[in-house]
C-alpha cells in the first residue's frame, strides 16, 4: 500500500466521507454529513482530518477540544466520528488519524481525550485499548422517550 498522509479536513472532502460513511453503514448520509462538515471548520484547528492514500482519502476523524461546554474545562478533547473506507480497514490508517489527532489536541492544552463506544462492538473496543484509551471515570446516561 502506498503511503498514508494525514491532513487537516477541508469542505472538499465531504463527498469522500459521505462515500466512506455509506460503504460502512450501508446507506447514504449526505445532509448529516455536510452539518457534521460545517461544525468541524469552526472547531479548534486540525481537530478533525483525513488520511490519503494516492490522493484518495480512505479515513476520517473527527473531534475537538472542548470549550468549557457543561462545565468541561478546555484541557479536555474528545473523537466524535472515526471512519476508514472497509478496502483499507486493518491497515493502520485509523491508528494513525488518532495518532495525529492527539498530537494536535495536545499542543491546543488538552490533556485527556474521550470517545464514546458501544459495550458490545468488540472490535471498536479492542482498537481503542491498543491506542491507550482505558474506561474513564464519566458515565453515559440515557433516557429512552
């Protein structure tokens, strides 16, 4: 495989993110993804990115650090959406968006990153524990309407 480059996102890739996103969950998500676009353009910078291979972008991430939003201090970030095409899954291309993402946050102040995954997607699971992620101390609470 060629080389991976990792970018800054631009408005240009959303229809490489929408094709990404659908070719993962099996159908289209255009509007969402143009609002989710708009969102990261006026995050902190190079929060969210892309990775390259030959030109094509085969992977995304998305997050930020926070700004004091619910009272979570600005040394706080957190990875909203990660997404790499399925042809270049298990090559080390959703390592090294996170990678990249961590090294920006940190040099914005933020010392702790959060996501959130489903308890019972085993693989997402097991990918985040081989990038240092551990369970932290926040709970998620839900309430079903």
């Amino acid at each position: 495989m060629e080389e991976i480059i990792i970018r800054a996102i631009k408005s240009g890739d959303l229809d490489a993110i929408v094709g990404i996103d659908a070719r993962v969950l099996g159908k289209a998500r255009p509007e969402y993804w143009e609002t989710k676009m708009d969102l990261s353009q006026t995050r902190s910078p190079m929060a969210s990115l892309v990775a390259e291979v030959g030109g094509k972008v085969v992977g995304f991430i998305l997050g930020d650090a926070s700004g004091w939003e619910y009272g979570i201090p600005e040394t706080i970030g957190y990875i909203d959406t990660i997404g790499v095409d399925p042809e270049y899954q298990r090559h080390g291309v959703a390592r090294l968006l996170v990678r990249e993402m961590i090294t920006h946050l940190r040099k914005v102040g933020v010392r702790t990153i959060y996501t959130y995954v489903n308890w019972r997607d085993g693989d997402l699971l097991r990918f985040f524990d081989q990038t240092g992620f551990v369970r932290g101390d926040m709970v998620n609470l839900e309430l079903k309407v």
